[in-house]
C-alpha cells in the first residue's frame, strides 16, 4: 500500500489554481448594475440586432403595451 504525500493529503489543490487574494481588484462592472436591474444574456442572433441596452428597452417596452393584459391569480377578488 502506497502512503500518500504530506502535501497532497494537506491539499488537493494544484499549484496553477492557487489564487492569490492580495491580487485581487473590485469589480469594476459592479457600480453599473444595480439592485433593480435584471441582467439577461441575449442569444448572439438577438445581440446583432440591437445596438444598445435601451434599443432592446424600448422594444420589450412597445411590445408590453400591445400585449393583451393578464390578471393574476393573487389580483381577483
């Protein structure tokens, strides 16, 4: 039966994945988003179509307005 090394018993993690804290910076994207904000990945094909954050608004934006109103549960009394 092999015995296993001192250091991979005391750690399994790989010197390459070692991550040094002290290096770490904020997230500068952090101040950009905030606690109202909903992030949503278009898909690439949607993503050509639109320019900016506010053209994909202003679509979702006109497209809610010829939906046709849905009441909720929670709402009838």
């Amino acid at each position: 039966m092999k015995k296993k090394d001192d250091h991979t018993s005391h750690d399994d993690l790989q010197p390459e994945y070692r991550f040094d804290y002290s290096k770490a910076r904020p997230n500068r994207f952090a101040e950009r988003v905030s606690g109202d904000n909903v992030i949503v990945t278009l898909d690439p094909d949607v993503a050509r179509v639109f320019s900016s954050a506010q053209d994909v608004n202003a679509v979702l934006r006109a497209l809610i307005q010829n939906m046709p109103k849905i009441v909720s549960p929670e709402k009838v009394s």
